[in-house]
C-alpha cells in the first residue's frame, strides 16, 4: 500500500509540473513574438540617426532578430517527456531574458538617453554659435573669408544633424571645432592687441618725426596689400641727414637711415628720448648682429603700448 501511495504521489508532482511548464512555455512563446515585433517596429520607425548615435544597442537588438530561433512547441502535450518540456522551457526562457534586455537597454537608449544627448548638444551647439558670433570681429581681422566660411558652414552642418539626430557624430564635431575656434580666437585676439600697440607707436613716431623736423614722404602703408600681419611701412625725410625708412611688425622696428653710424645713432636716440618722454614707450637700439648692445631695462618697466626694438639695417 505505502508503494502505490508514493507513486501515485510522484504522479501528481509531475502532473503538476508539465501543467505549470506548458503553460510557461505558451506564455514565453507569446512574449517572444510580441518582443519581435516591438523590435522590428522600433527599429522601422527610428530615424537613421539615432540608429547611428546608439550603433551597439540596435546592433545587439538586430543579432537578436536574425538569430532567433524559436522551438516548436504545437506538439507539447501532457504526453510530452518531461525532459523534454524542461528543455524546451529553458531554451525559450533564455531567449526571452536576453530579449527582455534588448528591448529595456534599446528603448531606453530611444527615448530617454537620446532625449538627455539632444537637449545637451542643442546646448553645445548654441553656445558654439554665439561663441563663433561674439568673436567674429576679430576673427574675420586676422583669418581669411574661406577659414571664416569653414566653420559658419561647420556650425551650421552641427543643426543638420542635430535635426537628424545623428548626436554621436555631432558631439565629435562640437568638440573639434570648439577647440579649434578656440585656438583661433586665442591667436586672433594676441594678435590685434600687438597691432593696437603698433598702431600707437606708428602714431607717436609720425608725431616725433614731425616734432622733429622730418617731412613724411611715404605714408604709412601695409607691405603686403590687405594683410593686417605684414609690416607697416613708411618712411620720412630728414632733410639734412637723408632718408630714415621705418618698417614696423607686430613685435619690433626695422630701419633703414642714410645717415652716417654716428648721425644715425644720435637721431635714433634723440627719438628714443622723445617717445619715451611723449608716449612712455621705452625702445633700444642696435645693429642686427649686436655690435651695439641694447639698454637693460627692468621687468615691468613697461607699460602699454609695449617695447619697440628697433634694429638698424645697414
């Protein structure tokens, strides 16, 4: 009696068993379809951008599709071997798992992921914008219009694919081009502010070469036509003593005088007194290879406009 008691027992367990895991695996089968056809969905009606921005995600979502492969389970019955209804329920509880996975890591990187990058390169790229605007001023003096062309068209290159959400490939743009701009306005600005000295000392030379009794007969003029960076050029007469020819850059003087190395000498200090006294700019002077050697002058002696070195070219 206890025999028959125990296999009618274990009867029951495993009755119970197969209901539970047919059922399992309907449900599992079910859920597997309605996965795929969520996928495919999302997939069919997420733009090519986004696609690109999250590449891992829809490549891991798209191995899923293409290899799934789901166990027939119209057979299954109460008759089925238990084992085999074991096997077949943990194959498609694995494919379920991962499908799972797919879909929460996938939605999750085409909504609310994609949402936060938007909203964080819109910004970036707003600021870049007004940057580039509140810089191109100075821009535009020290680089030319096919540089200034590059990046408003690489600003607006930003928005096209910000419109088409291709957000990686705009936040490597925005970084790029954020550090090149930067460089260039950097450069820009250190740049006009050693034209602006410059154009204070070209103003007190002209004024002390008139103090002095010298007629200018070559106005100020840019050695190379219409580059900001090239010298400024001009020269004066000194009557007595000939020709004095000034060529300024954006960091020193270069000269030319027809006078004799004393007279030369003595007109260059008697310029150095005036501008110093007049401007408060501070010069020395020496031959190019040295033979004179310029004045110490102490640090922080000098104040705007800067030193001006003048080198005298014999």
């Amino acid at each position: 009696m206890s025999g028959l008691k125990y296999s009618e027992y274990q009867l029951e367990r495993e009755k119970e068993e197969k209901i539970q895991l047919l059922q399992e695996i309907a449900n599992f089968k079910n859920e597997i379809e309605l996965i795929k056809d969520y996928l495919e969905d999302l997939l069919h009606h997420t733009s090519e951008g986004l696609k690109l921005t999250f590449f891992q995600e829809v490549k891991e979502a798209q191995k899923w599709l293409d290899t799934l492969e789901i166990p027939k389970i119209e057979d299954l019955s109460m008759d089925t071997e238990l084992s085999i209804l074991r096997k077949t329920h943990s194959q498609l509880k694995e494919i379920v798992e991962k499908g799972r996975k797919i879909q929460e890591v996938l939605t999750f990187a085409f909504t609310q992921k994609a949402d936060e990058m938007g909203k964080t390169l819109t910004k970036k790229l707003n600021d870049l914008k007004q940057f580039y605007f509140e810089n191109y001023r100075v821009l535009k003096l020290w680089w030319d219009e096919k540089s200034i062309n590059y990046w408003k068209t690489k600003i607006e290159e930003g928005y096209q694919l910000l419109e088409e959400e291709k957000y990686g490939i705009l936040s490597l743009l925005l970084d790029k081009l954020y550090e090149e701009l930067k460089a260039k306005v950097e450069f820009s600005k250190l740049q006009e502010e050693k034209h602006q000295k410059r154009l204070y000392l070209l103003k007190a030379l002209r004024q002390v070469c008139k103090d002095m009794g010298f007629e200018e007969i070559v106005s100020p003029h840019y050695e190379k036509e219409g580059d900001r960076g090239s010298r400024i050029l001009f020269t004066v007469d000194t009557f007595d003593r000939g020709k004095i020819e000034f060529a300024i850059s954006l960091d020193s003087i270069n000269t030319f005088s027809e006078a004799s190395e004393d007279k030369c000498f003595e007109e260059f200090d008697q310029l150095s007194q005036f501008l110093e006294e007049e401007y408060g700019i501070r010069t020395e002077f020496k031959y190019e290879d040295g033979l004179r050697p310029p004045k110490l002058i102490k640090k922080g002696e000098m104040e705007l406009p800067g030193d001006a070195v003048i080198k005298i070219e014999k």
